[in-house]
DNA sequence: CCTGAAACCTGTCTGC
DNA sequence: TGCAGACAGGTTTCAG
C-alpha cells in the first residue's frame, strides 16, 4: 500500500487531524498492546513500554516511507510495509478490529491502532532514528535533492532504472506505483540502465518523480482495492495496471513485464527500450 | 561485492 | 461450488 503519498497522507493526519482522526500532538502514552509479537521489531516489549509510557508525543514526522513520532526519551518508527494502516480512535472504544497488532494507549481514553493483515509492517523506538535513516537514500523533496546531485548520484549506476528507483538506499520513498508512474511521465523504459541515461532523461526523471508524488500527495494517495481507504491518485494512473488499455498520451496498448520480481507497467511507444 | 530468488504473511480474484 | 494458482502498495535474508 503505502509510499510516500500514502505515507505523507498519514502522517500529516496524525500531525494536524483528519482523515477521521485527530491529532497526536500532546498526547500522552498511558499503555501498549502488542497482539502479534513479530509487529515489535525492537526492542524487547518490556523495555519498549519503559521506554514509552509517559512520554508525550511532541510531534510527526516522515522520513522515506517511515512514520515518526518524536517523543522526549526518543523515535517511535513505523514502517507499514505492504498493507499496514493507522487510525486514532477516540474515547474507550469496544474492541479491537480483525489484523489489529499494535496500539498506543493514551491517558486522554483515545487510542492509535496499527493494523496490518500480512504482517509485514514494523515498529520501532531509538533514542535516535539515525541507526535507520542512516541506510535512506535522497528525500525527494528536500532542498538538498536537486538535477545536479540526482544526476551525479545516477550516472555510474549499473542497475536497470526501475530496480535503482525502488532502492531505498538511492531514494527514499518510491514504491512500485510511482516508480511506474514516474518512468512514463519521463519517457523512460524501466530496463534502461541508469548510467545509460542521458543528462536531458535524467533532468526529465527528476522533475517526473517530483511531479508525479506532489500529485500524489495533492490527491491523499492512491486506494487501489481494500488496503488504503481515502486517496484519489488511482484514478490518475498512466501505467500502474493499466496492462491491455490504451496509452492516455499515444493510444499505443500498456504492457506489463517482471521487473527484480514486481510487476512493471509501461508503454511501448512512449518508454522506447532504444533511445533513437 | 553484487544479483536474483526466497521468505515473511493474508486476502482477493481468475480460471478450470 | 471448489480449489489451485497468480498476484498484491515492501523489505530482509540467503544462496550462488
């Protein structure tokens, strides 16, 4: 499910309210529930609870697909993988709901709730979030993320550029979705090796990729079946499962190909495989 | 070191 | 209807 649409979406729902929720700011951490132990990447849930009950959350933040909530002793970081989703809920609530695995207790009565029906999504807490944002790659938006630097990163990349844009040690934030979209919008056939493209492809990805996830965001994400619920982007696809429908820019039939085992979505005529 | 496949998981949809 | 198989927004781990 989520990228860093999806991701953003969130976290500025948990930031300033909405999407059905209101904000985490101030709120005090009373308890944790842990319902599927694996959920807990680290550390152990009885330092974990030490660690967070009775800390305030002072604000929310986002670093590649990573949720942050800045607490005094420390980060709590999420991570929601494949099909994980958060909500705040209010007042005592009845129960819990099917995939629920982790929630936050506050002493206000209301609650976040970390669902997730794979499994795949985690958590964490550090004194310091810099053990993992050491290992991202550029934030897209970021002033220091500008053509010159994403062109002096790219040019000696021997990888497929679909597979280097899904690498979140080279950009942090793309998934399959705005990957697809990001190489359409560019004009770029993902099995193009990236040090293969040139200065004027890669100026095109840059303001692509740029483009395509602020519209991303401008449109709450993309809900594309029961995972996700509030976004718009899927209605904007060009490509991302679009296989045997028709270019919105040519006219020409949208393909799909395996890509470092994702599907690929992409048109033939306007992502030629040959610069001619 | 690099690459590709498998693993981690459950739910949905398609085709026989 | 039932059932096998493919596929799904992601990342880590392991084999070669």
């Amino acid at each position: 499910m989520p990228e860093l649409p999806e991701v953003e979406t969130i976290v500025r729902a948990l930031r300033d309210g909405g999407r059905g929720g209101s904000s985490l700011k101030g709120r005090l951490v009373s308890g944790v529930e842990l319902f599927w132990p694996k959920t807990l990447a680290s550390p152990a849930l009885a330092d974990f609870s030490t660690q967070i009950i009775g800390q305030t959350i002072d604000d929310v933040k986002r670093r590649g697909k990573y949720i942050c909530l800045q607490m005094q002793s420390g980060w709590l970081l999420i991570h929601l993988r494949m099909t994980g989703d958060l909500r705040v809920e209010e007042i005592a609530q009845t129960g819990y709901l099917p995939h629920d695995r982790f929630a936050l207790i506050f002493s206000d009565g209301g609650r976040m709730v970390f669902n997730d029906a794979r499994k795949f999504g985690r958590v964490w807490f550090d004194k310091t979030p810099e053990n993992i944002f050491n290992k991202l790659g550029m934030e897209p938006f970021d002033d220091s993320f500008t053509p010159a630097v994403f062109s002096e990163s790219i040019k000696n990349k021997k990888k497929q550029i679909k597979t280097l844009l899904l690498d979140q040690s080279f950009i942090a934030g793309l998934g399959n979705i705005y990957t697809d979209e990001s190489l359409h919008r560019a004009g770029i056939h993902p099995l193009r090796m990236a040090s293969s493209l040139t200065e004027q492809e890669v100026e095109n990805l840059f303001n692509a990729i740029r483009s395509t996830l602020q519209e991303g965001i401008s449109r709450n994400g993309a809900s594309i079946d029961w995972v996700y619920r509030g976004g718009e982007f899927q209605n904007n696809f060009r490509v991302y499962q679009k296989t045997g429908q028709a270019c919105l820019v040519c006219g020409n039939i949208i393909e799909r190909i395996v890509v470092g085992q994702r599907g690929t979505h992409f048109c033939p005529i306007c992502q030629p495989e040959r610069v001619v």
